[in-house]
C-alpha cells in the first residue's frame, strides 16, 4: 500500500459532540457497514435515525426514529435484501437495483411520501449509496485493491480499480486531475492510501442521549454519521440557527478507529426554516491537502430555499471546486424545514419534488 502522509489534509478531528440546547431539535443518524463474509463478501448495513427535542433544564423527548438493515452484494453493489422500522414494503422493488447512481431516485419512486415529509428513513435511504461507496476504503485499507502498474502497461495507464478512479477526474476537490491523488495514479498505477486519526468518542459523559445508540464496530467496519442540530430563536422573528456534523470512520483489524472525512457546517436560516441564510463549513479531517479548496462551495447555497438543496446541490455544486462529502452534508439540510415546523409547533409543510 502506498500512504502519502506529506500529502494528507487536516487532520483535527472534533473532539466531542455539541451540547444540546434548550428550545432545539436534534437529528442524529448513522450507517455502518461491516463484511461478516470476508473484505470480498457481502456488504451488510446497519442504519439507524432519531429525532430528539431539548426542552427546559435540557430536558429529552424522542419525537422519531426510523432503522433501515440491508444486504449489498460485494461485487456487483447490487441489493439483496432491505428491512426497515417502520416498514416499507413498497422498498421491496430495489432489490437487484444498484446501490449507486440513480438509487436515490429509485427510493424516491417508492416511497415518495418519505422524501416529501424529510423523514428520517428517507435520510437513511438518501445516504445509503454514498455510505457504500466510501465503505470500500475498509476493502483499500486492507490491501487488497494494491495492484501497482505491470510493467507491460504504457505511463498513464493502470490496471483495474485505479482506472476507474481515473475515469471520474475531477469529480471533486480531492480528485482533481492535478492534485496528489490522480497524480500518484497516473504515475505509479496504484490508487494512495489516506490515513486519518485516531477517532475521538463522540459521547459525552454528561449527557446519555446525545446519540441515538449504536453498537460497537467490528473489524474493517465504516460508519457514516450525520448530528443535526436546529436552534429556536430566543427572540422572535430571529433566524433559526443550524449547527451540523459529518464524519466518516474506519475499525482496523486492530480495533482502532479513525477518522476518514470529517466536516461542521454552521449557519442559520429563516423563521419559517424554508430558506438558508448564511453557512460556513469547516474541514476537520479530510484525505489529501487539495480537499478544503471545496470549503468557500458551501456558501453557494445561501440563499437558496431548503426544500431544494437536495436537487440543487447535487445538479450545481460539481466539480474540482467542490466536495461530494460536504455536499451530501449541504444536501442533508433539506430536513431543516421539517425540523423548524416541529420546533415551532407548526404542522409540517406540505411539499413535493423540488
């Protein structure tokens, strides 16, 4: 394997999670893959989702929760099986579909209902193709996508899995055509291994609740989880404030857990949550020193009305510029309307594709 530590991007993971806050609302969720079949064999998924009111004194009332359990072929990323809670028979018609691109529009076709109310198993269904696509980093970390260039193969050629990289130049910030990572493949044929640090417990000691719970990671293990939390004003007529976390993270065969891609995002939007007024993000950890070049890409959705970031952002933020993680955590504020609703005491707007 070749790790290129010179190279690598922030690495100051966040060492704890946010206190709650009295008069906020906080959605919280997580998606782990594990390979109980070998780092070649089946993906099995494990998603769960809740929603979690701060009252006075800080006190906690779950106002949701959702669990999605799924089977991904290894191979083909193919789907095998899905069980959610509340079940969803009509979800029963992915199976064979590919957890990939046009996933999220299959789900959609479904179960419209759940994409239309921002539920929480619509948020699970939403990061499910990107949770499998980042859990082969346990497949490269492992080494076993470390096949260096034969010599037979001309200079800016590479075998397999490091062509397919190749093939989507530019995609992001972190694969830009002239940054450290397309440009150790073209030259060595080998796809550079990141390797982030040591992941902090995100739990606090003084507060049980401030996750939903999740059972420990296995060896070769990734979970993907996203912290939510939307603030009430203490004035009316003042913006909502948005505070969100995202993080990546990979179980070694050791037991040591590390931090993969790591964001915050801050901002504040409208009393009636529908529209973004000002958000920054900030990189945590992230693989290569090109990647927060995709930081400034965040503030392009002030402005824009939340029940649209979930189209807009993946339609407008492309390219070099950007970050698919970042955006999938810019796309993740969709939910906030629904969210500033349950806050104010307001029913839910109503709301189709956008």
């Amino acid at each position: 394997m070749l790790f290129l530590p010179e190279a690598s991007g922030p690495s100051r993971p966040v060492p704890t999670t946010a206190e709650r806050i009295p008069g906020s609302v906080r959605r919280t969720s997580s998606v782990d893959t594990t390979r109980p079949d070998g780092l070649l064999g089946d993906l099995v998924v494990t998603a769960r989702a809740r929603d979690l009111r701060t009252g006075p004194g800080r006190s906690p009332v779950v106002s949701g929760e959702a669990e999605l359990s799924a089977r991904i072929d290894g191979t083909t990323r193919q789907l095998v099986s899905i069980t959610t809670s509340p079940p969803v028979p009509e979800l029963d018609r992915l199976i064979g579909s590919t957890v990939g691109p046009g996933f999220r529009s299959r789900a959609t076709a479904c179960c419209p209902e759940e994409r239309d109310g921002s539920t929480l198993l619509h948020l699970l269904l939403d990061d499910l193709p990107g949770a499998t696509l980042v859990s082969g980093y346990a497949v490269q970390r492992a080494g076993v996508l470390a096949r260096p260039r034969s010599p037979e193969l001309p200079p800016g050629e590479a075998p397999g899995p490091a062509r397919m990289v190749m093939a989507q130049d530019d995609l992001c910030a972190g694969w830009a055509h002239d940054g450290t990572m397309m440009v150790t493949i073209r030259s060595t044929g080998e796809i550079p291994v990141p390797a982030g640090p040591p992941a902090p417990a995100p739990a606090r000691r003084d507060d049980s609740v401030a996750w939903h719970t999740m059972e420990p990671l296995g060896p070769h293990a990734m979970r993907r989880r996203r912290r939510l939390d939307v603030v009430a004003p203490g004035v009316p007529d003042d913006p909502y404030l948005l505070d969100a976390h995202f993080r990546d993270s990979h179980m070694n065969e050791g037991g040591a857990e590390s931090v993969v891609h790591e964001y915050t995002v801050t901002g504040s939007v409208d009393g009636t949550g529908s529209t973004v007024l000002d958000i920054s993000a900030e990189a945590h950890v992230l693989p290569w020193m090109e990647c927060p070049g995709a930081l400034a890409s965040a503030g392009r959705i002030a402005g824009m009305r939340t029940g649209e970031l979930r189209t807009r952002v993946r339609r407008e933020l492309t390219g070099a510029s950007t970050c698919t993680h970042l955006n999938d955590t810019l796309r993740s504020l969709g939910d906030v309307e629904v969210l500033v609703a349950e806050l104010s005491g307001h029913a839910p707007p109503a709301r189709g594709f956008r």
